[in-house]
C-alpha cells in the first residue's frame, strides 16, 4: 500500500508542485543523507536548469528531462548551479512493506535501474502529466490513505516503469523494440493509464487507438478479452469510484461533482450513479454522513 504522509503523519498537499517548480536557491547545497527512519522514497524530475545530485555513491550532472529514484536507504543530497539552479518536480512517498524503489521498478519494466531515466519528448509529457494529476489528487483528498491518491502514485509507476522498458529496449536493440504496437496485457495496462487520465472528458476510441497505435476494434476486442469488461464499462466504473471519493470527502455540489467526474451533468450522473448503487448521489452521500466515525 502506498501512502502519502509527513514526519507528523499529517497528509502531503504540497508535495507536488507544477506549476511552481519546486526551484533550488541559486548554488544551495544540502548535506548528503538518507531516510531510513520514515522510509521515505523520492521520484524526482529535473524540469530545467544545472546542478548536481548525488545518489548512493555516485554523483550526476543533472539536465533537463532526467528522472532519478532514490530509495529510503541511499544516501542523496542535492546541489545548485549558481548561474542556473535547477527546478524539478517531485514525489516522495512511503512504499508499504518497504522495498527499494528501484528494485520495484526493476520488477515491473523486467530491467534492472539505472540512474538517471533520460526521457525523450513523450516522456516528459507523460510523467509531467503523471506528477500533475497527482499533484491535483493529493491536495483535494482528505484522507491520506485515499485510494485516489494510491491510484495515482501507482499510475506514476506504472508510467515510469513503461518508458524504463522501453528505454531499456531501444538501448539492448532487443525485438519489440519501444514504440511497437502493444498488445495483450500491456495493451490493457496502458488503456488503464489513459482512461485514468482522461476520465474527466468523453471517451475518443479513435484518440485511444491512435495512442496505442493499433485498430479501435482491436483494442475493444484486446481489453474485453484479457479484463473481462468493455472500454466503457471500464470507464464508468472509474467515473463512479472518484464521484464517490468526492461525496464522502467533499462538499461540492452534484453538478460539479458530475463534471468533475466527466459525466457532464448532474441528470445523466444521477441516473448512471442510481443504475450502479441502487440509490441517488444525493441518498448516498446522507447515509455516508449518518454513520458513525
């Protein structure tokens, strides 16, 4: 399980900065340290700017759309470039049961890590993308074990572990090189990453199949087989899990939870909310207020 957290346990709402960059001061310099005590873990991503980070033993000049890992148990410290200090973007987290993060990445891409991830275009749009809507996530949920929030940090994963593979095929030139059409499982792992992302507007097969560079009937077909669900269905279910999310922890009104939540007004997500759960958004949130805490 992941969680999001402080050394006070109180939850993280500013850690992921987009717009703000998270810059260093010009020619800063931290102490070299570690987190073994609160098992803290680090996806960081140089967005501009110079510096230098050191990770476990070694240190690295930092460019732009480089991505690091660091563990809980590397020691890592930072510094600026005075002429051009660096801005990066950040998520740090606790990873329940502890592992190293790298070795998790490792597991998921089948590659073994190694600092840092140069991202090309693409790539850089899709963990920027990743860390923004994470980011979003984070500051409006209440609860800090909200399975939103846990969703998104896997999302970030699963992303980070897709471009890691593929880099690391483009690098071996093994077969099925980075790019290639996917199909089978992956196919239905990055369908979930872009549904995800995208849940808030209305679905595009076209859009979708474009993405994953394969025939909209094929990737139906593909994703009915392996989830045993549609595309739509998918995408519904989804919509309906962050809209309950909002009911509980928010108190915005309907309307603005349907379109929050990409159902478009609060009329078709009554009836499609009353379909799934047997009563109306409003008659869900009243019983989820009445019960005890």
């Amino acid at each position: 399980m992941l969680m999001l957290h402080d050394a006070q346990g109180r939850p993280l709402r500013i850690e992921f900065r987009h717009s703000e960059r998270m810059p260093f001061m010009a020619g800063e310099t931290n102490q070299p340290h570690h987190h073994r005590t609160n098992k803290e873990q680090h996806v960081i991503y140089y967005h501009s700017g110079c510096g230098r980070i050191l990770v476990r033993d070694d240190w690295y000049e930092v460019s732009p759309g480089e991505l690091y890992l660091v563990d809980a148990e590397a020691l890592h410290s930072f510094s600026a470039a005075r002429r051009d200090p660096h801005t990066y973007l950040e998520a740090t987290f606790v990873l329940h049961p502890h592992r190293p993060l790298t070795g998790l990445i490792a597991e998921l891409s089948g590659a073994p890590w190694r600092d840092p991830l140069k991202l090309d275009a693409r790539g850089r749009e899709l963990i920027e993308g990743a860390l923004d809507v994470l980011r979003s996530e984070a500051r409006e949920a209440l609860d800090r074990q909200s399975p939103i929030v846990q969703l998104r940090l896997w999302e970030l994963l699963l992303t980070l572990a897709q471009l890691h593979r593929e880099h690391a095929e483009r690098a071996t030139g093994a077969s099925g090189a980075a790019g290639a059409p996917p199909s089978g499982q992956r196919l239905v792992d990055l369908v979930h990453i872009y549904l995800r992302k995208n849940f808030r507007r209305p679905l595009a097969m076209e859009e979708l199949a474009a993405y994953l560079q394969r025939s909209p009937s094929t990737v139906a077909h593909t994703y009915k087989k392996h989830s045993r669900r549609s595309i739509g269905e998918e995408l519904r279910l989804i919509r309906l899990t962050r809209a309950k999310e909002l009911l509980r922890n928010s108190d915005y009104p309907i309307g603005r939870i349907a379109e929050l939540c990409g159902f478009g007004d609060a009329a078709h997500f009554s009836r499609s909310f009353k379909a799934a759960e047997r009563q109306t958004p409003k008659e869900y949130r009243a019983q989820v207020l009445a019960e005890p805490k």
